[in-house]
C-alpha cells in the first residue's frame, strides 16, 4: 500500500499486490523446481518406476500454468484519489483499466462483512465499486477510516 499525498485537501492511495517474485526470479524458480523434479523422476524411471516421469510432468506444467496466473496479475493495481470535488477510484486488472468518478460530497465508504473477509466499497446514486481487494481486513477497516475522514464523515 502506498500513499501520495498532496494538500490537505487531496491525496492518492495506490494499492498493488504483494509480488515477491521478479520475472526473472520466477523463471528461476521453476527451472530449478523443474531440475529437481524430473532429477528425482530419472532416477526412480532408471530404477523401474517409470510411471512416475509423466506424473513429474503434469506436475510442472500445473506449476508453470500457476506461475503464468501469476504473473498475469503481478501489475494489478487499485488507485484512489480525492481530488477537489470528486473521487477517482481506477482499477487495472490483468492490464485492463477501468475508472470511477464520484461526488466527494455523496461518496460512501461502505465496510461490511463479505464471507469471511471484509468487503470495502465506495457507493454513490446506486453505484457501487469493491475496493481494496489486495488488502487484509485490519488495513481495509485503516482505509476506511482514513477514506471517510478525508471525504468528510461520510
């Protein structure tokens, strides 16, 4: 999470996901995982078992799909900004951007209870948008607060 901060009057909160892995270190990762694996897999195929060689395989293509979904949401980010007299909440997604527009002075807050997760969302005149998806719940409920602060006790 990080905040820029203007005047008093405006500031911008970026939210991205927690990507702990570098392009070049998942490609790393995997080919050292794929390396051990079919390392393992050889050597029990050499010794008879050589069923488990396909096994091996399915299971590094199911890793390297997971690190491909990964990799895909590595830039996925939420923008919020109150600026003057409105609220620009900007989305992207897997690349695609999408942007809201609200009042400041009708934009809600919402936190309420989604599952087992706080859901966090900023309402105005019947439209709502969930924000907040890359955070837990202790800092939604921070985000919130700071939120509702900054857009006047909404």
């Amino acid at each position: 999470m990080t905040l820029a901060q203007g005047s008093a009057a405006d500031f911008t909160l970026i939210l991205r996901r927690n990507d702990s892995l570098s392009p070049a270190g998942r490609r790393w990762f995997f080919i050292s995982i794929l390396l051990v694996s079919f390392g393992i897999a050889t050597g029990w195929a050499l010794n008879g078992a050589w069923y488990v060689l396909p096994f091996a395989g399915l299971e590094m293509a199911v890793l390297y799909l997971a690190l491909v979904v990964l990799a895909r949401h590595g830039e996925d980010r939420e923008s919020i900004a109150v600026d003057g007299n409105r609220v620009l909440v900007e989305q992207t997604r897997m690349g695609r951007s999408v942007r809201h527009e609200f009042s400041r002075h009708w934009a809600q807050v919402v936190l309420a209870r989604s599952g087992r997760k706080n859901a966090l969302r900023m309402r105005s005149h019947g439209r709502e948008v969930e924000i907040g998806a890359f955070l837990t719940d202790a800092q939604r409920e921070a985000v919130a607060r700071d939120l509702r602060r900054r857009l006047g006790g909404t």
